[in-house]
C-alpha cells in the first residue's frame, strides 16, 4: 500500500509511523483506539493525524472495479 510519505499540509514526514498505526490498530484480538495510538506514536497536528487515520490507497478503491 502506498501510504503518503509527507502530510500534504505541512510538510512533515508521517509516512514512517503507517505500519506501527495499521498494525495496532488492526489487531484481531485487541484493537487499540486510533486516537490513544497517534498519541503515542506523537502525532500531534490535526492535518498529520488525518492523513493517516483517513488513508485508503488506491488498490483498496480500485479492486471492486476490476
């Protein structure tokens, strides 16, 4: 999946925390919240956080059409 490497805002690098986010919270067992997980991780802008909790690549938009 192709997660966006920068925020589209303001410039700063958030692509490097994606599979830590996607793995916690995807757990089968456990899912932990989004919102405690960016915290975490230090995620702190609001234009940050959007970019990864709202990202959909587009092999995920695109599949159903195939």
């Amino acid at each position: 999946m192709m997660v966006p490497v920068r925020c589209f805002t303001c410039g700063k690098v958030v692509g490097e925390h994606w599979e830590e986010f996607k793995q916690r919270t995807k757990e089968a067992d456990n899912p932990e919240d989004p919102e405690a997980v960016l915290d975490d991780l230090g995620v702190e802008r609001h234009c940050c956080r959007r970019v990864l909790g709202s990202h959909k690549g587009p092999v995920d938009i695109l599949a159903p059409y195939q």
